[in-house]
C-alpha cells in the first residue's frame, strides 16, 4: 500500500443546519471538522489506507480538535505544523437538497511553511493537491507550489483536485484559472466538479471540457456530476460511471470522499502509473468511489459522513 499525501487547508465547519441555502437567514451552526485535503487524507485512512496531512492548524481550541479528529481517523499527522494564528474557520448553510452556501475566515493554513525534508518520502508514492485555499497567496502558497516541484522530481504519482469555492474567487476567476493549469497539465489524475471543468476550459458541455483539459496535460479526468454519477476520461476514450440513489442531506465533501476512495484502489495497487492506463479498471474503481460519495451525502459534515471499507466495497 502506497502512502498518500494531501496538502492543503483543514479547518472548521460551521453548519447551518435546517436553513436555506442563504447565511443571511442563518441562526444556529453546528461545529464540523472539514477542509477538502484533510476530507480526503480522512477517506483513505478511514477507508484502510495510509494518508499523512501536510497542512496547519492554530495553537488554540479549535486547532487542538482538529488534530484530535485526523488522528481518530488514523491519518498520520506528523507532518501538520500548528501557528499563533487562529484555526481557519468556514460557515456553511444547505439548502434542502444539501447544496451549500460558504463563507471563509481564513487562519492558520495560510500559514503552512515549507519543508524540505519531506521530498524523498514523495518518492514513488501518491501526492494530493486540494487547492481550495492554496492559490490565496502566503507561505501555504508557496510551499504548494513547492511541493508540487518535488512531486515531479520524485516521480510521484501526482492528483489534483481545484477545490473551487465561489465566495474566495469570484472576482478573480482568470486568476484562479491561470494558477491551476501548471497542475492540469502535470497531473495524472484530475478531479473537477463540472462548475470546475467549465470554468477551468471554457467549455460547456462535459465532454468539451474534457477534450480541453487533455489538450492542456491532463492525463485522467474526472468529473462528478451530482447524482448522475462521474464522466470518466482519457485522451482515447470517455464514459458516465452511474452513481447510486440515496437520501441526500448534506453534500459537504462528497467530492473529497469519491477522490479519496478512488485515491485508496490505486495505492492499493502499487503501481497506479499502470492502472490509469487500463480503462476498464478505472471504470470498477470509479464505480466503488461513486458508492463512498454518494455515501458521504447521507449525514451532516464531510469527516463524521465518510464511509469505511464494508460500507464501500
């Protein structure tokens, strides 16, 4: 079993549950541990993987819990720095069929500081970058960019998922866009929602977007697409892998549950340079990463919601 690592923010989610999808009309939040990159590193682990977290928390309460909850979750956290500044937080309100409203207090993960002994543990295992808040600038930005410097150079297996939040770019969508095609064009696995992948390529209709992306480097593409489960593609071929029916409640990392799952088969495999070459099984393994997000949308929060391997597989 490969390592996997996630690089980028964890944080607190603060939900507004039983509102609509407006912050404005929002009374009571229920405190949830979220952040995509931790989302994720928790679905491996949670699952029977092995994930480490490189990202920062604050010295204070919430930082503290944070922690806590990765490593109940068995994700290793010898890699997580902790600031004086403030644990970043998030305000989230759902509408009723789960989808979110967000507002960002950002802390202590732009604070994450570069290390350069991590490099040679990259060396051919899987490195995530989830860049919700890694593009914002500060010392995470660059050690994300650094990161993925040394990625490349330790022939690591290299997924990129954009994280793309509305209320952080919605006045810098050129920018955003521009920041993330060094990592489309490098990464082998790319996992967009479809807002993602029209933003990302101009492009409208999926299989578009797809055929743009490939053109920029992507190797493997994947798009979810809600219930209507994952457009799987390649530069040769692309097919919709059906998701499955479930009551849904909360969306809030469903996305990061489906990469994690999916992330999880191929370092089960040892040799996931291989597998994204054989169609027919990332078709099976995008099927079992679709049950895992579909799953997570049953519950409230990404963490608590995520599913473990007999629930799955």
């Amino acid at each position: 079993m490969q390592n996997v690592f996630c690089i980028g923010e964890v944080l607190i989610d603060f939900i507004a549950e039983k509102q609509k999808n407006d912050l404005s009309n929002a009374q009571n939040f229920t405190k949830k541990p979220g952040g995509a990159p931790a989302n994720v590193a928790c679905a491996i682990a949670k699952l029977g993987g092995n994930s480490k977290f490189i990202g920062c928390v604050g010295n204070d309460s919430f930082g503290k819990y944070l922690l806590k909850v990765l490593k109940e979750n068995n994700v290793d956290i010898s890699l997580t720095q902790t600031s004086k500044a403030f644990t970043t937080l998030a305000f989230v309100s759902l509408d009723t069929n789960g989808e979110r409203d967000f507002i960002f207090n950002r802390g202590a993960d732009k604070k994450l500081t570069y290390d350069c002994t991590i490099k040679k543990d990259f060396n051919t295992n899987i490195v995530h970058f989830g860049a919700a808040t890694a593009f914002l600038g500060g010392r995470l930005e660059d050690a994300y960019n650094r990161y993925f410097f040394d990625a490349l150079t330790q022939n690591a297996f290299i997924c990129f998922d954009p994280n793309y939040r509305e209320d952080l770019w919605s006045d810098n969508k050129a920018i955003f866009t521009k920041k993330c095609m060094p990592f489309i064009q490098k990464s082998h696995l790319c996992k967009f929602s479809l807002e993602e992948a029209q933003l990302l390529s101009g492009e409208t209709n999926a299989i578009d977007c797809c055929i743009k992306l490939h053109d920029v480097g992507a190797e493997v593409i994947a798009i979810t697409l809600g219930s209507k489960g994952t457009l799987l593609s390649t530069p040769q071929k692309q097919q919709i892998i059906p998701s499955i029916l479930v009551n849904t409640v909360d969306t809030t990392g469903a996305g990061d549950s489906f990469i994690g799952c999916l992330l999880y088969q191929l370092a089960s495999t040892r040799n996931p340079f291989n597998v994204i070459k054989d169609f027919n099984l990332l078709v099976k393994m995008v099927a079992k990463a679709n049950i895992a997000g579909a799953f997570t949308t049953t519950g409230y929060g990404a963490i608590p919601s995520l599913p473990t391997y007999k629930q799955v597989f």
